[in-house]
C-alpha cells in the first residue's frame, strides 16, 4: 500500500480579525516546509462568506485547490453570504475524487439554513445519503478512503459554556448532524477515516472498535 501524508486542517474562520488570516499564512508555511501529499479543508474558510474573505483564502491556499492539492468542504459560516454559492455550489452535494491510490468523498452538510448565525447545525436528506452510497459503491475497494465533511456526524462536547448554555435554551442548534448515525452506518466497512470540522476542539472517536477499517 502506498504511504499518504494527509494533512486536516479546518475552521479556518478568515475574517474573524485580522489575526486569523495570520494564522492561516503560518499553517500554510508550516505546510511547505514540512511536505505533504494532500491537504483537506473541512468548512468554515472564511468567518461570512464575503468576496473579500474567499480572496484571503485563495491568497493562501488557492493554488493547492488549483492544482488538485487541496480538496475543501464548505461550512456553515462559509454559508452566511450567497456570494460563496459560487465558489460552493449547493446543487453539488456529494463529490468523489480519486487521488492515486486514495479514494476521498466530499460531502456538502450546509443547507439554505444556514444562512442565519443562529442556525448552524447541518442536515442530510434521504437523497444525499443514496448519492453517498452511490459514490462508495464507486470507489476502489482496495484503496484507502476518506470521507470529507463539515458538521460533527457524533455527539461532541461544546467548545464553550456560552455555547453548551445557549444550546440548552435553544438559542442555537449545537447538536451533532441530522441522520449522523445513518451516515456511519452507510460509511462502515467502505471507507477509513471520517474527518469534519465544525467543532474547534479535536476530538478523535472509533464507532466501531471492531471493525478492520
């Protein structure tokens, strides 16, 4: 089997403040110094979605994309302005690339709510989970896989007491995604890692211990 360097990195938020943007610049020299086969972006590039914040990010990581060294996944906050429906086509749910010998599955978990702060959670319907399936179906079963998207498909603690407080009286949707549990039933056995962003407290969880993949 050939060895892959991955590298995942989300939540970038550029926009937040001007130091995020700096922090965006360090990861990427860190990533040319260090060396990497392929970097993937789970969501949340940019803090509102704006032109000028997607210019940021193109600035610093947009020749990856270009050259097929980057693979992204829009966020919620990339959601916030229509502007980035045309960098993220809503229409285009569920994406297969494969990458010599590494089969890597996007899946788009932003939806039209998305367009309020106050609705950040993800969603998956029926249909794109039978794409999913439609795309597993495709891929090499002798080659590793990874499934790419933004939103926790797990219960995970909040990264706050604001946050954990506000989901509690409803003020926000903190809650892993929509049929979560049916994405990993659908992924099991067909693919290795699962990697998301959305929270910004790694976490690493095995649902099936017992499983060879």
């Amino acid at each position: 089997m050939i060895s892959r360097r991955i590298v995942h990195v989300s939540d970038l938020h550029i926009g937040a403040s001007r130091s995020f943007l700096r922090v965006a610049r360090s990861i990427r020299r860190r990533l040319d110094d260090e060396g990497f086969d392929h970097v993937v972006i789970t969501g949340d590039l940019t803090h509102r979605g704006r032109p000028s914040e997607l210019r940021d990010f193109d600035e610093v990581f947009g020749d990856l994309v270009a050259d097929g060294r980057a693979t992204v996944v829009p966020g919620n906050h990339d959601r916030l302005s229509p502007s980035a429906d045309v960098r993220f086509d809503p229409r285009r749910r569920v994406e297969r690339r494969s990458l010599g010998g590494l089969e890597v599955v996007r899946i788009d978990s932003t939806g039209p709510h998305n367009r309020s702060l106050l609705a950040p959670h993800g969603h998956l319907e029926s249909d794109d989970l039978r794409e999913i399936d439609r795309t597993l179906a495709g891929c090499d079963p002798r080659s590793p896989a990874i499934v790419l998207l933004h939103h926790h498909p797990v219960p995970l603690p909040a990264d706050s007491w604001v946050e954990g407080l506000a989901g509690r009286l409803g003020w926000l949707r903190t809650e892993e995604l929509s049929r979560g549990k049916d994405l990993l039933d659908l992924v099991r056995g067909r693919c290795d890692l699962v990697l998301h962003g959305h929270r910004h407290v790694p976490h690493h969880h095995v649902p099936f211990p017992g499983d060879v993949r």
